[in-house]
C-alpha cells in the first residue's frame, strides 16, 4: 500500500506535470472545472446532508446494535423474556406506509420523497439535491 506522502508527491507529480507556473490545486481546478461549473446549491447541500446522515446513521446502528447485545444477553442469561416476534411486528407497524405489513421499496420511497421535499423547500435550484446527497452517502 502506497503511504499518505507517497500519494502526495504522485498527485503533485500528475496535476503540476502540463504548467510550471500553476501549483497543485491551480491544475486540479482547471482539470475540474467542467465539474465544478455544473455544482449547483442543492448538489452541495445535498453532499452535505448525505454525508451527515451518513455519519448520524452509523452513530444510531452502534447504539442499536450495543442495545441488542444487552438486551439479547439478559434474555440469554435468563434475566428478561423478549417476544421477538411482537417487536418486529410492532416495529414494523411504525414504519410500514403502504399498510402491506411489510417493510419493502415501496416504503422506503415513501420515506425518501419525504425527507427530500422538507429539506429541499424553499432551496433555490435543488434539482442536483439527489445526486449530491448519495455521493455524499457513498463518498464519506
């Protein structure tokens, strides 16, 4: 595996290779400028947010996860009794919109179409918000 100077100097190398007046991130913005021209406010907004759902998705997966195991481990150890079929039902029930008692797509969809019309409301040219928010969910 290459170390962090090594792809340094190899970046440095690439981007300062065609202009000796340019420095690294002079080249790397002319390299990205038909990029960089299409950014819209709500791409960046939407970078923004999916890298912070993201990052608050990963918080609320290890506090889950940490509660299960305590709560699996009394079960196990004999100290609570969980009908884990209820609470699936239960949990289900809560976040099934189309009413199929199944969580699937459909729901899911649901979910987005929502969360995308409050946080782009009012945001002028959210067009590109999609598109930012799942880079922003892969990239981070």
């Amino acid at each position: 595996h290459d170390t962090f100077l090594q792809k340094i100097v190899l970046t440095t190398k690439i981007m300062s290779g065609k202009s000796n007046d340019n420095d690294a991130i002079d080249s790397a913005l002319e390299k990205l400028k038909p990029v960089v021209s299409k950014l819209t406010i709500g791409s960046i907004i939407g970078y923004c947010s999916g890298a912070a759902t993201k990052k608050v998705g990963k918080a609320i997966a290890i506090v889950m996860g940490v509660g299960f195991m305590i709560v699996q481990s009394a079960v196990y150890s004999g100290y609570v009794a969980v009908d884990w079929k209820k609470v699936k039902k239960d949990a289900v029930s809560k976040v099934d919109t189309d009413g199929d008692g199944k969580l699937t797509v459909d729901d899911v969809k649901n979910y987005w179409k929502k969360i995308k019309t409050i946080l782009t409301t009012g945001v002028p040219d959210a067009s590109g918000f999609s598109v930012g928010f799942l880079y922003g969910l892969r990239v981070n």
